[in-house]
C-alpha cells in the first residue's frame, strides 16, 4: 500500500533530549547547551538596544546576567521535565527576578532597590534624560526583559512546532526598549545577531534541508527588521512612538518658576558677599558668559520658558540638530561651582553643559531641561556648601567663518524668530535703521548690538523702571522715547527687534565674567548676587546660540584679557559692512531676502514611501513564507477528517503519518513510495517504539480499508484518526536521532 502526499512543510522542532533507538546521552547534552547558547546570545544581542537608555557601563552587565542565567535555568529545567511547561517557565522567571537584583546589585544599589524598581522603576525611567547611568535601581528593567526574552526563547525552542514564534521574544525587546528610550541607531545589527540567533536554535539537530527552507525566512526578517529600525520615523512630522512622549515631565513647579525675578532683584542688591565661586579650567566660555537660564517664549508682555525639566544623572543630552556644532568643533570647559550662600535652585554652566556630578555638600538631586541644557536642583535652592563639577561643550569658534552661519532650519527654534502680535512701527523702524546693509545674519545680529551699544539715545541706568511689554518697548526704541533702562530692558529690546527682521533669538540669565573668562590656565571667579544680569543670543546653524551684548559701552572700555572670537568676527563685520566693495557672506536672511525657486524635475527621490512600500512588501512576504505551509496542512488535514467515506478517511489518516515521515531530510526514498510495513521501521528506527506501536496498529486497518470488500466502518474511520494523532504527537514530541539505513 503507497499513497502520494502533498507538499511536505517544516520539520516541528522537538524536545532538546533526544530520546529512541540509538539516542545518546552526549548528543543531549550537546544539544541543550547549544540551545542554551543560542538561546543567550538572542537575548543578549536584542537586549543591546537598551544601550539608547542606559550608559554602556551599566547596561552591558544587566543585559549579560539577563540573558545568560535565565537561558541556562529553563534551558536545564526544560531538559529534566521534558514535557512540563510551567516548571521551565517558572524556573526562567525566578532565575530573571535573581539577575535583575544581581545587576542592580553591581550597580551600586540594593535588593530592595531592584525590587522596587520592578514595580515603580517604568514611570521614573520615563521622567529622566538618556542616557541614565546615576539611578542604580532602574538596572532592574533591561535585566528583567532580557529575562523574560530569554525564559520565552527556552520555552519557546522545547515546546512549540511553531518555528517563526522564536523571532517574537527578540523583537519585542527591541519594541520595549524604543517605547522607553526612543529609536536606537545601534540596534539595527544587534537585532540581526538575535534573529541570526533565533534561526540557529529553530534549525539545530536538523538536517540541511530544514535551514536552506529557514534561510529566507530569516533574511526577510532581518531586512525587515533593518528597514524598520532605519525608516521610523516616517517623515519630520511623525516622530516615532515612545512612552516617554506619553508621560508629561514630573517637575512642574519647577518649570514654571521664572528666573527674570532673581535677575531682576540682582539689579538693585547692595553688599559684596560672594554666593558663589566658579573656577574654569579650559576653553573659555563663548562670550563670557555663564548661564543658569533660557526664555524663548514672549506673549508681548512677560518672558516665560518651553523648559521641561526632568531628572537626570550624570550625563546630559547633547544639543543635536542644525544647533549642534560639527564633527571636531567643540572644546571642553571644566568648571567647578562652590555655594557660599543659598541661591535660587539654577545652577550656572557655560555653554552647552554634557556632565555634572556632585562632589562635595548635602545631597542634591538635579534636573535639566533637554531642549537648553539648563540645570536646576528640584527641591529649593542651592544650599551652602553644595559642590558641583560642570563639564561643558565650547563651540570652536572661527571669527572668519562666523560671518557666512546660516539660520538654523530647526522646528525647535522656531518660537524663537516669532512675535504674539503685530510689530509698533518703532520697532520695525530701529531693527531695519541698525541692520542698515548687513547682508549675513550674523552681521545683522552684529550690527543690532553695535547700534545699542554707539547709539547716544541709550543709558544704562539699573534703577530705571521696569516692564518689558511690547508697548514699553517700542517707547524705549523710539527716536524721543528716552533710551533709558535696565539690562532686561536692553536684552529684551534686542530680542524683539532681532525677531522682527527673521533671527530667532531669546532672553538668558547668568553671570557675565569680568575678563570674559579667558584667564591663563585654571582660573576661579568670585561672584555676588548683583552679578546676576540679562542678555540676548541668537541661534545660528552649526554654532548654537551665541550671546550679544546690547547695552551702551564707553568708548576707552578696556579689552578683555585675551580676544574673543566673537568680538573679532564682531569687529570684522563692522568693518565689512562699511566697505561698499565687499562681497556678500553666503548665508542670508530669509525674511530679508526670499530663496531661490526650485528648479524644475529637481524634487528629492520619495524614498521613504518606497522604504515603507518594501517593507510592507518584505512583510507580506514574511508571513507568508511563514505562516503558509501550517494553513495548508491545517486545510488538508480538515479536507481528510471531512471525507463522506469512511474508507477514504481512514486512508486520509494514513496520509497524516506518511506527510510526517516525509519531512525526514535525508529520507533515502519519498514515505510515499513505502509500504506500510517499511513506514512502520521508519518510524521505529527515527523516533522509537512508542512512536511505532500506533503507526503498527493504524497499518492493520488501512489494510483492512484498502483491501476488504466491505471498506472499512465509522467506529474504524475514528480509530484510525486517534492512532494517526498518537503517531505524529510522539512524532513530534521526541527528536529523530538515527539515520535510515
């Protein structure tokens, strides 16, 4: 008796012990040890793109214990139970419970730290800056998923038939870690090493037909997986997903608080008692200033702040986008800040601070505002005695190249070119009389602070009134309006002047150094609490946001001690702008002058919506690919339960076991072209006799169906179905382990 069956699908990956004639126990052991391999190396290497939310340091050990104790646990339990699920399970998952306390452990904190963290650790990961490295307890999280990944790959790989469910584990750990952190540009290869990884352990023990059949399942996947790492976000305006986007930050208060009131009540402060000592050491601050605070935000009568504090470690975001300096432009500043007297809680930093950690005093817990890079205690103020070690990033700056800076074309600075309302025609009159034919921003930004600063209309006189509204303003720019006023008041009135004419500019709070911070070597400052003043910048592509200087200068002012790159491109402007012959920079304003029309045929290749269209291509594909060959066979197994005979049934059961025997990849001969008696020492010789004793007893009644004249009966139909799903459960439960001769 032979009988044709359909196409053969995958082989269904069994037990790791291999049991049945001719099985060893070394083969086993070999076997589990390269699943547990295999099984660690996936979850390690998906467990990488954690490296967006936790400094390497600190992440590369909690992904290690993650991955590498849970995989040998349930690897070692799955092998002693054989057929139990839950005692693997339960195994994996005490043994991730044990590594996460492990690494929060060798992170610097406690157990019940790492205990806490499992429950409370998500919403605080989501309320501080990436990466984090000064919170030991959140180790927990990369450590724990790691484990869960890898306790669901053990499982998986010993008690499912079910090959592409292995890539799930994988892939969301990588969802997890970008729901926290945000897209990871690193995690493209690291994922490629899981899914490579995943297709080793679903194709190990098998022979060479089964991973020919995985290989472009796995590619698919990778490519998949590479385009949606690469392509999300689609587009500017669709920022990718993430958790953190979901939960507003956490210090409110804190965000609200306006540091013109501490500036303003500087202004009219009496005494020389120092409240803080700021020592340099390294490049020298740009324009000599250090700030504790940015407002962008003018409604026409007060400042305020986008400032969206958060809790941070060590490490601080950098400034990214058209802000950021390029590749080798930056220089270091180190400076250490000592509290004589409690002060408001804003700690001052030059530039764009990267690093701060607390050296000396109470415990103080810090907070930054990603977008600026402004630093600030989250619980009052700064008390006595608090030391901190600031480490910032200083522009290199040219004073040549500096006049050619480009606007930045930056959604994030856009608020910072606006005005609420319609600009008075005082205003618009001044900006447009002091720019006169500067060409470059940077030259028109220059130009606006030499004409405060030349301009005899304009006192400096601290005890002015105050008030900055757009009003008041207009008044103090005015021919007859008196240019009498306060720092806040010059600074102010250059913002809105500046933002009149196109430059995005904003308010700063700090300190300005005596000597422009540009001392020999390591230098230390003293300063009081009437330092603190009120000055403009103006955001510029490549070179972040410079300071300007608009108040009235006496002209034998004393130069700082060594020059400025600022104040040289400053002066060459001016020296430009009153050369009729001098070319043009480059860069230009575009509210001055508009941009070039694009030429025809020259719009950019749509290769995002191509990008997407593949992987929705690749994905379809992948399904398929994957999921095709279990729906047929479940289709055809229901077309031969359903035959109206019952013969025909009994023969469909038949078909059942032959398709199982013809998925043996070195088969010397189709299982369709064996008897009946030959398929029964197949499946004695491949998977032992408990697989054999069914297929025996479902060989006597396809015999009596094929060649009885009386057919066969119902009662013999549903015999012989249970006998065909003993046969192919053994079948599938144990691991061929001996060759046919």
């Amino acid at each position: 008796m032979t009988a044709v069956s359909p196409d053969a699908g995958p082989v269904p990956v069994g037990a790791d012990d291999p049991a049945g004639a001719g099985a060893g126990a070394g083969a086993g052991a070999g076997l589990a040890l390269a699943g547990a391999a295999a099984v660690a190396v996936a979850a390690a290497a998906a467990g990488w793109s954690f490296s967006a939310v936790f400094v390497p340091a600190v992440v590369v050990p909690a992904v290690l214990l993650g991955a590498l104790v849970p995989a040998a646990v349930a690897t070692l339990v799955a092998r002693s139970t054989r057929r139990a699920v839950m005692a693997p399970l339960v195994g994996g998952l005490a043994a991730s419970v044990g590594a996460a306390v492990a690494a929060v452990v060798l992170a610097g904190g406690t157990a019940p730290d790492a205990l806490g963290a499992t429950g409370r650790g998500w919403a605080d990961l989501l309320t501080r800056t990436l990466p984090v490295d000064g919170a030991p307890a959140l180790v927990a999280l990369p450590a724990l998923v790691c484990g869960v990944a890898a306790t669901a790959l053990a499982v998986l790989s010993t008690r499912t038939r079910a090959r592409l469910v292995l890539a799930v584990p994988v892939l969301a750990e990588v969802v997890v870690a970008r729901l926290v952190g945000g897209p990871a540009g690193s995690s493209v290869w690291p994922l490629a090493v899981a899914l490579v990884a995943v297709g080793l352990l679903a194709a190990r023990g098998q022979g060479g037909r089964a991973q020919v059949l995985a290989l472009p399942v796995l590619a698919g996947a990778v490519a998949a997986a590479a385009v949606l790492v690469t392509v999300v976000p689609i587009g500017r305006a669709r920022p990718a997903v993430t958790l953190r986007d979901r939960r507003a930050p956490t210090l409110d208060e804190l965000s609200r608080r306006n540091p013109l009131s501490d500036a303003r009540a500087a202004t009219r402060a009496s005494g020389d008692d120092v409240v803080l000592a700021l020592t340099l050491d390294g490049a020298a601050p740009v324009g000599g200033v250090v700030a504790v605070a940015v407002l962008d935000r003018y409604d026409g009568a007060t400042w305020g702040s986008q400032a969206a504090f958060v809790r941070t470690g060590e490490t601080l975001p950098a400034a990214s986008g058209p802000l950021a300096a390029g590749e080798g432009r930056t220089d270091v500043l180190h400076q250490e800040i000592e509290v004589r007297a409690e002060v408001a809680p804003w700690v001052p930093a030059a530039a764009r601070p990267v690093r701060v950690r607390q050296v000396g005093g109470a415990p103080v817990t810090l907070a930054v505002d990603p977008t600026t890079g402004a630093l600030a205690a989250v619980e009052g103020g700064l008390p006595a005695g608090t030391r901190l070690a600031v480490d910032s990033e200083v522009v290199r700056l040219d004073g040549a190249g500096l006049r050619g800076l480009a606007l930045p074309a930056d959604p994030a600075v856009a608020e910072a070119a606006q005005l609420p309302v319609s600009v008075p025609p005082a205003v618009a009159d001044a900006a447009r009389s002091a720019m006169g034919s500067a060409h470059s921003p940077f030259e028109q930004a220059s130009a606006l602070e030499r004409w405060f600063a030349r301009d005899p209309r304009f006192t400096l006189d601290p005890a002015a009134p105050g008030g900055t509204n757009l009003g008041l303003l207009a008044r103090f720019l005015a021919d007859d309006g008196g240019g009498r006023g306060t720092p806040e008041q010059f600074a102010a009135a250059y913002v809105v002047a500046a933002r009149s004419r196109g430059l995005p500019s904003r308010l700063a709070v700090g300190y300005r150094l005596p000597d422009g911070g540009r001392g020999e070597g390591r230098r230390t400052y003293e300063l009081r609490r009437r330092d603190l003043t009120v000055w403009p910048e103006v955001a510029f592509a490549g070179a972040g946001w410079l300071p300007f200087q608009p108040l009235p200068q006496p002209t034998d002012a004393s130069p700082p001690v060594a020059p400025d790159p600022v104040e040289v491109a400053k002066q060459q402007a001016a020296a430009l702008a009153a050369d009729p012959s001098s070319p043009p920079p480059p860069a230009s304003n575009p509210v001055l002058s508009a941009p070039p029309a694009e030429p025809p045929g020259s719009a950019p290749l749509p290769w995002r919506p191509l990008a997407l269209g593949a992987a929705v291509l690749g994905a379809v594909v992948l399904a398929w690919r994957g999921l095709g060959p279990p729906l047929r066979r479940r289709r055809r197994t229901a077309r031969r339960r359903a035959a109206p005979e019952p013969r025909h049934r009994v023969l469909g059961a038949w078909y059942e076991v032959v398709d199982a025997v013809d998925r043996l990849p070195d088969l010397p001969v189709p299982a369709a072209a064996l008897t009946v008696p030959e398929v029964g020492a197949v499946v004695r010789q491949r998977w032992g006799p408990d697989a054999a004793e069914p297929v025996d007893a479902l060989g006597v009644i396809v015999n009596d169906a094929a060649f009885s004249p009386d057919g066969a009966s119902p009662d013999q139909a549903d015999a012989a179905w249970a006998l065909a799903a003993r046969a192919t459960g053994s079948m599938a439960g144990t691991r061929p382990v001996a060759a046919v001769s």
